[in-house]
C-alpha cells in the first residue's frame, strides 16, 4: 500500500493565511505549508476531496486520472469541494469512480455529477462493510458532526490504514471496531495542538496522546503502526517543536506531498519509511568497487607513457571513476545532482557563526537566487534540498538513516550517476565533531573548528557543547543509532542513508564539507565497503576534516577549501577532465 499525502492541515491550512503568529511564520513559504487533508491510496483510492488537496496533486505531479474510488469523511467544506465533480466532466469522459461519504456529503455532491452517470454514489453507514474495488472498507463513527465517519481500510495487499479526521474523542462503538486491528498507519487528527479542543468536535495534542493510549491497549495500534497526525492547525508548535512533542507520544507527521509505502514492493532495494530499518543489514548491501578496472586503466596509461615516472592527480581521480564505474575506460557522468540536507540546530544560539539559516538558504536554493545556483550551472549539476528533522530518539534516526537511502535510490531511479552530498544550516557543525570525536575517541578541542566562522569565545562555548554532547555518546561508540540520537545528528543521519544507499547502487558521491565528512565516518560504521564509493571534493579547513578523512583514507579531489556547497560543485568539471584523460593515448 503506498500512501500519498496530498494534504495534512485543517481548513484554513497551516500556515494560516491571515496569521502571523510564530507558527505561521516558522512555515510561511516552506516545504512545511499543509493544506486540506486529503490521502491517495495506489494513486486509485482517494480520501476526501476537500479543494487544497485535489489541487495540490498537480503541485507534486500527481494525475488524479487513475482514481477510481472517492470516500468522503462528512461535507465539510475542507472535506468536500463538489466542483470537483465539474472538473473531472469536463476532463472528458472518464472511467467509472464509487463515491462513497455519508449520506448529507452524497447530497451535497449530486448536483455536481447528475449528469454524470460514471459517478456511482455509496452510502457509508457506521459499522456496515463495504467492497470498493479492491479495497475492503469499514466505515466507523467520527465525534464531529452528526454525519460523519472515519475509515478502516485493507488494500489488496493485505496494508491496512485508519483514517481519522475529523474527530473529537473516539467513540465506544468505534473503539470496539478498532480493537484488535493491529493498523499497519493510523491517521489521527491534531487540529488544536497545543491549545484544548472541545473533545466533542476535534483533538489537541493532550487528547491526540490519550487517544493514541486508548488505541495501543485495544490492540488497534501496536509497536509496527506508524501514527500520523494530519489536520494540523497554526495552534501546533512550529514544525521541530511539533516532531519533538509527538515523538514523546509515539506518532510523526509528513509533509504534504510525502509518500509511506507500507510493507514491501517491487522496486529493489525498497526502503521503507517506517522507523523500523534493520541498520545491521546495510553492511551486506555496499559491495567493493572494481579495483579491477582501475587496474587495467592504470596498465594501460603505464604502457602508452612508459617514460613517466608517476602519474598526476587526474589520472588518480580517472582510477577511481575506473573503479565506481567499472569500466577501463569510463564515460562522463550524465546526470549529476547535489543532495543539500537542510537542518537548522536548536543549540545553534551562541555556538553558529552562519548568518542565514538553513531553512533560508534552502529556500534561496529551490529558488535558484543563491549564488551557488549559478556555480552548479557551470558544472552542470542539479540541486535538490532535502530537510531533515532533530533526532530526539531512535525511531527519528531509523527515519532519517532510511529517508537518505531512499533519496539515493530516487535519484539512482531517475538515471543521477554521480552524487554530491552536502548540508546548509545553523550549528550543523557541532553535532559533527561530537561524532567524529566520538568515534576517533579524540579530545573535543582536536576536533571543534570554527564553523560558519565564529570569534574566541563562541569557539570555546562550541568546544563545550562537543564536550557534552560526546559525553552523552560515548557510551554507545558501538551503536550508531544511539550515537546520532545522543548528538542530535538528524541531519547527518539523513547524509549517511545518502551515502550508503548510494553505494548500494554502485554510484559515486563526491563529500562536501565537514558535516558530510562526519557523516562518511559514521557511515563507514554501516557500510564497511562504503568510502571505496565516496571521494571528499575538497578539504575544509576544519581540524575535524583532517582527523576524518586520515580515518577514511580519503584523498580530496583537491587540496584546497573550496567553501560549503561550492566546493563539490566546482569539483564537478574536475571529473570530467579525468573522464576525458582515461581516453587520452
Ligand atoms: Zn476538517
Ligand atoms: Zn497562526
Ligand atoms: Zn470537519
């Protein structure tokens, strides 16, 4: 089953767009803005049709012409945009689709589709099963509206997902329905966050909580269901708050236009979304490179050029294109894309000389006003921001390790045959000399630099902060789980799963910086054959860099400190030359 989320926010959407309260300003123009929640199951089944999420399927390339199955939670009007039907008539004639939603939502959509006979209206009654195509569904009573109901749903898969907007406090009935289910996802509703929501009409993050504990004593959610909040207001925190406060409670949220895939498919490997990866099994999955083509390269270079004593640095970075490619004689790389980790750290005051946040310079990024755009047009290089969240615990590592191997599978998927990983953000740094010391088992002065450029005194408040968070870490110098939860690493996670899954695919990655750098370190933890995958692009003048790439054996494409970002991407045409040499006689 593979859940999309066109939508995860209330009916005004977060932020809301007459607001200008820190909730609404944390988000305003982010990849965190959330519209009318609404689901599309195998891109045929979609839940609600509220006018946000219709729409936005356009936004994230989705065509809505495979749905064949509506189900309507009540006719609210966030829920439930009638025109909609209008559209689809308009679009031509189109397959049947079953509409199904209570009958005051069936009402409201009639006059929409009457002349429109592929449209075959469903009444959903409480507790009465229905077939959907192949889905089997169960609608249960809502506490919202005299009319309204939620959505126990078995896909022909065997998946199994709740869908619970919009509610108050769940029902007796609806309770004694759930029981048992063990749901593989549980959508629940947050709309009143931090605020208190009459029980009778929606949830807040305490009765969210209360519910979620209700759900796990009735078997309905077990330690495998992954609980998502959705309908969520500007009255939640702002968003790494908001991940904080729900972690605590055992529930996440996605970003509208995030995609769960729950249980395994076709596509090999497959990553799931779930906190539940088994890091142990990605050792197996990185093989060597192929030394062998190196070789035969470097033999063939020697015999044309006998009088040559040694060889320069390009014929060094042809060898290892030879090896990631394993070819002899190599070809230029077609598709590269920077993978930019945005992530801005909450212990950042005091300790982070960067100006501009990350969220800021991811935003100037997508929007290709960063100077950097121009330096990645000049290599050819494509830019992609992903952002990640702060690690509070296991289960946001597991994510973040897993949401990076599923980035590199994506890109690998798309035809990208070079990668370039690097981050933007506040107090990155930190975090990555606590897991570089940590691991070399070096002293936090040998390893904290001065990062987005800090004086004297920021330094050494720095060096205090890697003192505590590698306190923290060292006892689990064995587990990098716990090693990236203990220095609030989301972040490097994220960088790591790059990596590793790049090499899993047999695709090169060109480190940038040294949050990128750490992140190798602790990725040679995961992936033994890994760093054979990666090649740093240039050395920051950071003590950590040294001490980690001396670790890995890594030698930079070139000596010099090229600048975040910068660095990889002027890299680029650097390869390419060494491509070209390869061929030279
Ligand atoms: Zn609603
Ligand atoms: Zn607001
Ligand atoms: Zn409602």
């Amino acid at each position: 089953m593979r859940i999309r989320f066109l939508g995860t926010g209330d009916s005004a959407g977060w932020p809301h767009p007459f607001c200008d309260c820190d909730s609404c300003q944390a988000v305003r123009g982010t990849a965190d803005v959330r519209g009318n929640t609404c689901v599309l199951v195998d891109d045929t089944l979609l839940v609600d049709l509220g006018p946000d999420g219709v729409r936005s399927a356009a936004r994230f390339g989705i065509p809505l012409s495979g749905v064949r199955h509506i189900l309507l939670s009540h006719a609210h009007a966030d829920h439930l945009h009638p025109e909609v039907f209008y559209w689809r008539q308009w679009a031509g004639p189109r397959d049947p689709v079953d509409l199904v939603g209570p009958p005051t939502a069936l009402q409201r959509c009639a006059p929409y589709h009457a002349t429109d006979s592929a449209v075959r209206p469903t009444p959903a009654v409480p507790g009465e099963r229905l077939q959907v195509g192949d889905y089997a569904v169960l609608p249960v009573q809502a506490t919202h509206d005299a009319d309204a109901v939620l959505y126990d749903i078995t896909g022909p898969d065997g998946r199994t997902l709740f869908y619970g907007t919009d509610t108050g406090l769940l029902c007796e009935e609806t309770l004694a329905a759930m029981t048992g289910r063990a749901f593989d996802v549980v959508l629940l509703e947050a709309t009143f966050g931090l605020e208190r929501a009459r029980p009778s009409e929606h949830l807040d993050l305490v009765t969210l909580a209360s519910t979620i504990e209700d759900l796990r004593g009735r078997g309905a959610i077990t330690e495998q269901t992954m609980v998502i909040a959705v309908h969520l207001s500007h009255r939640n925190p702002p968003p790494a708050r908001l991940t904080n406060e729900l972690a605590r409670i055992g529930a996440v949220v996605r970003r509208d236009g995030d995609v769960v895939e729950v249980g395994s498919s076709q596509r090999s490997p497959q990553w799931t979304d779930q906190a539940e990866l088994d890091v142990g099994s990605l050792a197996a999955r990185v093989d060597e490179t192929d030394e062998q083509s190196a070789q035969v390269l470097q033999d063939r270079r020697r015999a044309a050029h006998p009088q040559l004593a040694g060889d320069g640095d390009l014929d060094r970075l042809g060898r290892w294109i030879a090896s990631v490619q394993g070819k002899s004689t190599p070809a230029d790389f077609e598709r590269a894309r920077a993978i930019v980790v945005v992530a801005d750290h909450v212990v950042a005051e005091g300790v982070s000389g960067s100006l501009r946040s990350g969220a800021q310079q991811a935003a100037d990024l997508d929007a290709g006003t960063d100077p950097r755009c121009a330096v990645a047009a000049i290599s050819g290089v494509g830019i992609r921001c992903e952002y990640a969240r702060a690690a509070v615990g296991d289960a946001d590592v597991r994510a973040a390790l897993a949401r990076g191997l599923a980035i590199a599978d994506d890109e690998v998927d798309r035809g990208t045959d070079l990668i370039i990983a690097t981050n933007v953000g506040t107090g990155a740094t930190a975090s990555a000399a606590a897991v570089v010391g940590t691991l070399l088992g070096l002293e936090p002065t040998a390893v904290t630099g001065r990062g987005g450029g800090i004086d004297d005194a920021g330094w050494m408040r720095k060096v205090v902060l890697v003192r505590t968070l590698m306190r923290r870490a060292r006892p689990s110098i064995a587990d990098p789980v716990q090693l990236l939860v203990h220095t609030d690493a989301g972040d490097i996670a994220m960088i790591a799963g790059v990596l590793v899954g790049a090499a899993a695919r047999r695709t090169p990655v060109l480190l940038d910086g040294v949050v990128t750098i750490a992140a190798a370190l602790l990725a040679r933890e995961l992936a033994p054959e890994g760093p054979g995958w990666w090649l740093p692009a240039h050395r920051p003048a950071d003590p950590l860099a040294d001490r980690a790439l001396g670790a890995l054996a890594l030698e930079p494409v070139v000596a010099l400190d090229l600048g975040t970002a910068v660095g990889a991407l002027a890299a680029v045409p650097l390869l390419r030359a060494a491509v070209v040499g390869t061929r030279a006689p």
